[in-house]
C-alpha cells in the first residue's frame, strides 16, 4: 500500500500518520509517532508512506499526529 501524504495545515505543524495495527519489522519510521519514530512532514511537504500488508491480516487504522515546529 502507499500512502500519499502531504501536511496542508499551513499553520506551522508538522504532522504525521500514525498507525494502529500495522507492522513495522524494518521500517519502524512508518509508525507515524512524531518526534519519537517519525520527524513531522513540515507544512506544504509530502511523505510517501510504503507499506507492505502481505506479511498480516487484520484491521487497520490511522490517525494523524501533530507537532508545532518553534522557530
């Protein structure tokens, strides 16, 4: 699956999508949980997320995750 994200909050954010039930084994930096496995998508930017779902089955969901980037 890929995911084509880009951060139109233009409000300064950085943001993210983090996932819940997916699996990372080697691409922890999908996870989506800024400033701790992911850096924001700065404001205008895309990220293209890669996600292999051949390896799990189940339910998926994702949310967004944002961070106020200081100047």
């Amino acid at each position: 699956m890929i995911v084509h994200a880009t951060n139109g909050l233009g409000t300064g954010e950085g943001t993210a999508l983090h996932t819940h039930g997916q699996f990372f084994n080697g691409s922890s930096w999908y996870d989506g949980a800024v400033q701790t496995t992911q850096c924001p998508i700065p404001p205008g930017e895309t990220l293209d997320y890669h996600i292999d779902t051949s390896l799990q089955t189940g339910t998926y969901w994702y949310v967004s995750s944002a961070y106020t980037i200081r100047r």
